[in-house]
C-alpha cells in the first residue's frame, strides 16, 4: 500500500540504506532524479524489473 513521508523522512531511510525508484522516463530521469536513485521507468516497473532490488531493505518509488 502505498505511503507518502515527508522529506525528513525520506532522508532518515536513505541514510538506513533505502533503495529510491525513479519512475520517471529516460530523458527526465537524467535531469531531475535524485542522487542515487535507481531509473525504472513507471511503463517499465513491474517484478522483472524490480529483481535487482534487495529483498532487505526498503524502497522508495517517486
């Protein structure tokens, strides 16, 4: 289910390790994606494209 946090948020579970999915397409992805972030397109993501993400650890999709 998913769960809006607030950037004070987003920061404490980046520095406990969190995985942070950027949706957004290619050319976006580029220019405005967060330091860090994985690029997987919103048309892209599905259980394929996630498996290079740890089963541990949190993700943050944005």
């Amino acid at each position: 289910m998913p769960t809006s946090i607030t950037r004070d948020e987003l920061q404490e579970l980046i520095r406990a390790g969190a995985q942070i999915v950027d949706v957004l397409p290619p050319g976006e992805f580029a220019e405005y994606h967060l330091p860090g972030a994985l690029s997987i397109p919103l048309k892209d993501l599905d259980a394929s494209s996630t498996e290079r993400l740890s089963k541990d650890k949190p993700v943050v999709v944005y």
